[in-house]
C-alpha cells in the first residue's frame, strides 16, 4: 500500500487514522486500555535499518524509491487517545492519529499488536482484581507466554490493578514491584522437606514464603512451621480442592501459633476461581496462564481503520467502511463520558468533530468527563506517558475510573456493556 500510495502521490495526503473495538468480548461490560506507554516509545523507536532495507531491495519488495523513503523513515505526525489505565467500551476512539497516509499506515500493526495484547491482559486481570477483594494478586504468568509478550503482559497486569509480578524484566524495565517463591524442584532437590525449608529460611530470613505441597500438605505445614518458626511470612499452596485446603492449612496454622502466616495460592487461577475463594481464609493470589491470556480472549478485537483524510483543496473528507457487520463511523472524533449527580458513568458521547471542551453540563445533574488526550505531538511523545512513571500514573488512574462504573460492571455473568456508546 505504500509503495502504490507514494508513487501516486497519494501517500502524502494527511489522514486521520483511528483504533478502536467495535465489540468487547463476549460477556464482557467493559474493557482497559493498556499499552499506549510502550506503543508510544515502540513508535519512536520505530525505524529501517540496513538489514531490513536490504531483504526488502534483494527480495523486490518495493520500489527503490520507497526504500529510500523507508531508509528515512521516523514518525512526525500527532497521536491524540484515551489514556492508559482508561474504561473503554464499543466504538471509544482509543487513538487517533494525524500524519501523512504513508507515515500513518506504516504503523497499523505495531499499534494493533501492543494495544490488542496489553488491553485484552489489562482487562481480565481489573475482572480478578475485582473479585479479589482488597487481597493482593502477583502476575506469575511468564512460562505462559513468550519473552517479549511476558514483559508486556506484567506492565498490563500492574495497570489493572496487581501489585508485583515474578518478571524481573519488567521491574528493571517499568518499576514494577517483584516477587517470588521458590519452586517444587527446590524441595525435591534436598534430601528432605525440612532441609529444603531450612535452606530456604537461612538465605531470606522467616518471612519468606514456603511452598507446602511438594508432599503432603499438612506435614509440609509442620515443618515450615518448624523450619522458620512461628514468625514464618507466608505459605503457599498450589494443589488440591483450594477452599477445603485453605482452611484447613489455616487452622493447622493458628494451632501452631503461626497466626500471621499467610497462606497464598496459585493453581492455574483465574477471576472464576479468586471469586468461589473470596470466603477463604486466602491472604494473596500468584496469577499465571489465565491473566497472560486474557483470560480466554488474548486479544482485545480492536481494528485500526482510516476514518478521515485531506481532498486536493485541503479540506478534511470523512470516509468509512461499509461492509456488512463490519461497520465504521468516519471523522475526526472526540469522546466523553456521561456521568450522573453520583459521579456514576452512564453513557459513552463520541462527537463526530471536536465535541464539547472541559466539564461542561450536559444534563441537569449530569457532567462530561473528556478522555482523550494528546499522547504525541510533532512525533515527540508526552513523557508523562513514559517509563516507570507514565506506568504508576496508569495503574493510579484505572484505580479512579473504577470508582466511576456501575456495581453491574464487576458481575462475572455474561452481560453487555456496562454503558452504552452514543455518537453526537
């Protein structure tokens, strides 16, 4: 498309480009953006070198002329969208960019690809955290998924609401807590349950966390106990039918004077399985395939598709597709939310145009939060979405939009968005 679109010229025309979800996934009733901290310095990272122009030159991909283009690639355009850590449902323009076609189509995948993975990571992991009930989650989902995805996969997770994850990567790359317990290979590695404990306890103190179910639960509670008195940080539990295992390790626990042990548990959990042990005694929850997989959607749905584009007399010319099921709403757009005199959200305002500015009225008792926000002007990205900080600042603002959902938002049943979206 580019190859064609700059020998035409075309490919210099300035386009608005958009992505969005024209759907959650099933039964989900809202959705969380993730990942436009990383997109943001993918993209302005984002260039050809030698090796790439090479293949492309010996393979007959395009033009010479277009590797000369390509050779001189950065992006330079403005990119507008709703911050990390927002609510999104059907049809939010969760970013817009502005840039030449040539320019702006070229980053179609990178977009979808890190906005499609992190949100579908972000928004299963606020449906655990709600179920969770205050009690802390670890992502642990790293051996479910690849290198690169694993990294991502915790920054997501973090956003939504967990509070360490067992990447160390992604606590040097974006400051994110860390955690870890040892494995069952550790205790199988010693001669004996104890000696495991004991050699754990020695290099991390008591307040590690043993993990007791190697053998068999109730002698490994004993001896953990044993190994690292009844100061010993946590237990974890792994295996078995986990509201009957819990209680049971938590009265062994208060029987052995160990009553500020904690018990975490892992086992394959998901938001289903935090929700049917919220009557527990669980003090914390370690998170792996489910959270790193969306929970059975790894990807969010979202499309990007060209919504606006300049005519020969430099005038802005809304275009949409219009293929069956596969509908899109053309222009430029802006968006708020609509919330009543309880600071509850009750509608999603898509304005074909600019849309209303500031914390306007809208209906008596009634007030309009605007969501989007300039991430990037000039190609030069805003650095309050960068780093370990614009990663802190997401994870505190998904907190605020939390507070704003409707009670119906954290059902686990299958239902329809929370809200629905209007266009104005």
């Amino acid at each position: 498309m580019v190859d064609a679109a700059l020998r035409d010229g075309a490919g210099h025309r300035e386009s608005l480009f958009e992505a969005f979800a024209r759907r959650l996934p099933d039964g989900r009733r809202y959705g969380i953006v993730a990942g436009a901290g990383r997109l943001l310095e993918l993209i302005d990272r984002f260039r050809f070198e030698d090796a790439e122009l090479e293949w492309l030159r010996e393979h007959e991909v395009v033009r010479p002329e277009t590797l000369d283009w390509l050779a001189d690639y950065r992006f330079r355009g403005d990119i507008w969208g709703y911050r990390e850590g927002e609510a999104y449902f059907p049809g939010s323009p969760l970013i817009t960019i502005e840039a030449t076609f040539a320019e702006a189509v070229m980053l179609e995948t990178l977009v979808l690809s890190t906005l499609n993975y992190d949100s579908s990571v972000a928004s299963a992991a606020a449906r655990m955290v709600s179920v969770a009930l205050g009690r802390p989650i670890a992502e642990m989902g790293s051996r479910r998924t690849s290198e690169h995805a694993a990294i991502a996969a915790a920054r997501a997770a973090y956003i939504a609401g967990f509070d360490a994850t067992s990447n160390l990567e992604a606590g040097r790359t974006w400051g994110i807590p860390t955690m870890g317990t040892a494995a069952h290979a550790f205790t199988l590695l010693h001669d004996t349950e104890e000696d495991a404990f004991r050699a754990q306890v020695a290099a991390f103190g008591p307040k590690t966390t043993l993990l007791v179910d190697t053998y068999d639960i109730a002698q490994g509670v004993e001896r953990a106990v044993q190994a690292a008195g009844t100061g010993l940080g946590a237990v974890r539990i792994d295996s078995g039918d986990l509201p009957t295992v819990v209680a049971a390790v938590r009265e062994q626990l208060d029987g052995l004077g160990a009553v500020d042990t904690r018990i975490t548990v892992t086992s394959d959990l998901d938001e289903f399985t935090i929700a049917g042990l919220s009557g527990a005694p669980v003090d914390a929850y370690g998170v792996g395939t489910a959270v790193v997989t969306g929970s059975g959607f790894p990807a969010a749905g979202m499309v990007y598709k060209l919504v606006a584009r300049r005519n020969d007399a430099g005038e802005w010319v809304a275009v949409a597709k219009s293929s069956t099921q596969k509908l899109s709403v053309g222009g430029r757009k802006n968006a708020a939310r609509r919330l009543d005199s309880t600071r509850t959200a009750r509608e999603e305002l898509i304005f074909i145009g600019d849309g209303p500015e500031g914390e306007a009225e809208f209906e008596p008792g009634d007030r309009l939060r605007p969501l989007m926000v300039q991430l990037m002007e000039g190609g030069v990205a805003d650095p309050a979405f960068l780093g370990p900080a614009g990663t802190s600042a997401a994870r505190a603002h998904r907190a605020e939009v939390m507070q704003e959902l409707p009670i119906e938002a954290f059902r686990l049943g299958r239902g329809e968005p929370v809200i629905p979206t209007s266009y104005r």
